[in-house]
C-alpha cells in the first residue's frame, strides 16, 4: 500500500497540555508518525512518498477564512505579546453568550477559535497542519488516480477540528479536506468511517448537513468521554442530511465483540450508501493499552478490522488520527493496512 508522509509533520511539538488538572507533556508529539514509520519501513508494506502541496484552496473549501487566517497567525501573533510558550486559550464561550463577533486581541481570539486547553499552538503548528492536509489530499488524489488505497500517515490529527475551531489535538480536518476533495474531483459519495476512540465531532458538524458525504462514528460514550458535548446516537444529521449521519457510542470497557458488532452495523450502513470513496478516519486509541482511554481491542484485532474494511471493496482512504500507545501505534497502525492488503 501507498504511504505518504511529510517530516514537516514533525514540526508541531506542543511542551504541555492541560490534563486532569495539570499540565503534562503532549501526548500527541512527533514520536507517534516515527513508531508508524519505522513499523511500515520494518514491514515493507509499500512505497512511502512526499505529498504534493495542494495550496490553500482545499483547506478553505471545508473550514471558515477567518479560522484559517487565524491559525495562520496565531504564533506571530502570540509571540507579539511578548510569549515564547506554547499558546492556550484560557476561557470558552458559554449558553447567552455572544459567539458572532471575534475578539481582536490574541488571548481572545484563540478562546474564539479553541475548543479546549489540550490542543497547544506552537512556531510549527501551521507548518504541520497544512503538510498533513497535503498527505491527506495527495492519498485521495492517487486513489481517484487508481489505487485501491493509500496511507496518510500524518498528524497533527484532524477530525476534532470543526469549520470554525479547533482542539482535541487537531487543527485542520484532513479527513473531511479529503472527502470534500474527493466530491471536487468527481466522486458522487464519499463515507467517512471514523474509528478513533473518541467521536470525530469536526468532521461530523463539517457534513452534518448534507447527504453527499455519509459519516459514521465508533467512539466512547460522551456522557463519560471527551469531547462530551457530541456524539450520541439521536444525532442523525439535519435538512438534507438527515439520515447520512451515523453515531455509535460504546461504553468504557468495549472489547471486541462488542465492537464488531457496532462496527458491523456501520459497514452494512455504508453499503447501502454505495459510496464512490471511503475515507477511514484511522485511530488506534481503541488499544486495550492506551494511555488516554478505556476500550480494550488487542493488536490482533487490528489486521481483522482491517479486513472486514476490504470488505466493502471500496476505494480507500486510511487518515492517521489518534493513538498514544506510542511503542504499539506502529504495530496496530499498520496492522490495519495489511489486515486490508491481505484480505
Ligand atoms: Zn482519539
């Protein structure tokens, strides 16, 4: 299989994110696409090339102008005040509050556009955004061109990050940049599957209303789970969208069986959908052994999943999102994918 990747990737590496009340290091940081790359590499799995740069146009095609000159500037616009540290909204916009007019000053403006204090902004965090979109387009571009699939192995991350804001890791929505790619260049219907522990929030709200782009969600319950205020199963999309939005929340403590079982719903879903593209919104923090959540899917399950995938014998897009098990994020990353060549 395919894989692109960017170093520029490497360029976002925040010093803290604020967890559990304290401030501790990233959990999301370069090491995560380095385990993924030294497994590929160890594994041979296929050629690993540098995406194309695609410029500005796709990003704008699914996130706001003003959201995107911000994340632009955000740093210059920091370190202007006088700050060499990681940038972090502090306060967040509540029920009656106003949310139609962006504050001017920096401070105000990343509590604007930010969704969480976990989700740093650093000198790189521009740099590796926009090469992670770029292997995002370039995968969708080589398999409109004919590939039965491809790789982006990228980060930072992107199905937290909505039109307008950005958090949970995530800063531009390659998944979503992808998918509304892929309708651009003559792609009928795309399904996005997200399968990352947590619900992809961004890309939900980003096709929420329309019946072109399917989404489908596994994910921990957000009564109990980040992002808390997404993701149940009764949000099933609005006007014309209604019907083409798919949740499954699962408990704490999911393990495979129950997993298969949501996920074999989901699969039956985007076959009636007879999408022209599949993009995977690919997390692996479903891992038994993740540092940041509680479902217990074993490595060996990874190749399975990766078969059932195959499956619908749909070209495909597989988007790096999660995973922070670092020293098994190669193995089950890339368990997927041959789980999906092999089958
Ligand atoms: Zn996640």
């Amino acid at each position: 299989m395919l894989t692109v990747y960017s170093e520029d990737c490497r360029a976002h590496h925040g010093r803290a994110e604020l967890n559990e009340g304290q401030l501790v290091p990233c959990f999301e940081n370069p090491s995560r696409t380095d385990m993924v790359l030294d497994r590929l590499r160890a594994v041979d799995l296929g050629e690993i090339v540098a995406p194309r740069d695609f410029g500005e146009g796709p990003l704008r095609a699914v996130h706001d102008d003003g959201f995107v000159d911000f994340l632009k500037t955000c740093w210059a616009d920091w370190t202007a005040a006088g700050r060499d540290w990681d940038a972090i909204p502090f306060t967040f916009g509540k029920r009656g509050m106003r949310n139609d007019r962006v504050p001017q000053d920096i401070d105000g403006r990343i509590s604007f556009y930010g969704m969480d204090a976990g989700t740093p902004i650093t000198a790189g965090t521009w740099t590796a955004a926009t090469a992670a979109a770029n292997c995002a387009l370039t995968a969708t571009e080589q398999v409109a061109g004919g590939l039965r699939a491809a790789f982006a192995a990228c980060r930072p991350p992107g199905h937290h990050a909505a039109a307008d804001y950005y958090g949970g890791y995530c800063f531009l929505n390659n998944a979503a940049i992808a998918a509304q790619a892929a309708r651009t260049n003559g792609a009928q219907r795309v399904s996005i599957l997200d399968v990352d522990y947590h619900h992809g929030n961004g890309t939900q709200t980003i096709f929420y209303d329309r019946d072109d782009v399917q989404f489908l969600s596994l994910h921990a319950d957000p009564t109990v789970e980040y992002p808390y205020f997404l993701g149940h199963a009764d949000e099933t999309g609005a006007g014309a969208g209604e019907g083409f939005n798919h949740n499954f929340p699962l408990p704490w403590g999911t393990d495979w069986a129950r997993y298969e079982e949501a996920l074999t719903e989901a699969l039956r879903r985007i076959r009636g959908y007879r999408p022209d593209v599949l993009v995977v919104s690919l997390g692996l923090d479903t891992f038994e052994n993740d540092p940041i959540s509680k479902f217990r899917l074993s490595s060996d399950r990874y190749p399975q999943l990766g078969a059932l995938l195959a499956g619908l014998k749909v070209p495909t897009v597989f988007v790096l999102e999660g995973g922070y098990a670092v020293e098994a994020l190669g193995t089950n990353a890339v368990g997927v994918l041959q789980g999906f060549e092999d089958a």
